[in-house]
C-alpha cells in the first residue's frame, strides 16, 4: 500500500515477492476513527485519504488470506482494548464442540 501511496503503483517485483511471503499470524488493522495528529512521523491529516488507505490495506489483507482483525474505535482506551481481546483471542484455542472449560 505504501508503494501504491507514494509511487502511484505496486511494482510487479514487489508483488512477485509477496506471493513467497509468510504471513504473520495476526495483521491489526487501525482505522482512520481517531483523530490525526501531526507528530512529524505521520503522512496525512486528510480523512479520506487516511480511509483508502486502510481500505487498501484491508484489499490486500484479504486477497493475501491474511487473518486480520478491525480495531475501529473511536477512543484510544477502547482501541487499546480491542488489542488486547484480539491478541488474547489470538493465544486462546477454541472449545471443541461439546466441551468444558476447566
């Protein structure tokens, strides 16, 4: 998505790449909720514009197969604690069907 922001488009080495690349086991993805600050780091304080490019990155999560999760709060405590749930979830296996917890 950077190469598409800042050069116009994805070159086809980069993309050639990544059909090799491991993904990892979770991708968190940060919407544009929560207001921008200007800290000399970041690109854009244009809300559109911070939308495509988390829509991008959800483009190419998916056609990746990436397994992802949405953190979309408005607020940095309520964002924290999607992090926090979907790292947990990540490291809690799921009940098989019919079983008890212990």
């Amino acid at each position: 998505v950077w190469a598409e922001y800042l050069l116009g488009e994805v070159p086809q080495a980069l993309l050639d790449r990544m059909a090799d690349y491991r993904l990892a086991d979770l991708y968190l993805l940060l919407g544009a909720e929560t207001e921008w600050r200007d800290d000399g780091t970041r690109y854009s304080g244009d809300r559109a514009l911070r939308e495509w490019f988390v829509g991008r990155l959800e483009y190419w999560l998916n056609k990746l197969g990436a397994r992802w999760q949405a953190i979309d709060a408005t607020g940095w405590a309520a964002r924290q604690s999607q992090v926090e749930t979907a790292i947990a979830n990540l490291f809690t296996p799921p009940l098989a069907q019919g079983s008890r917890q212990r």
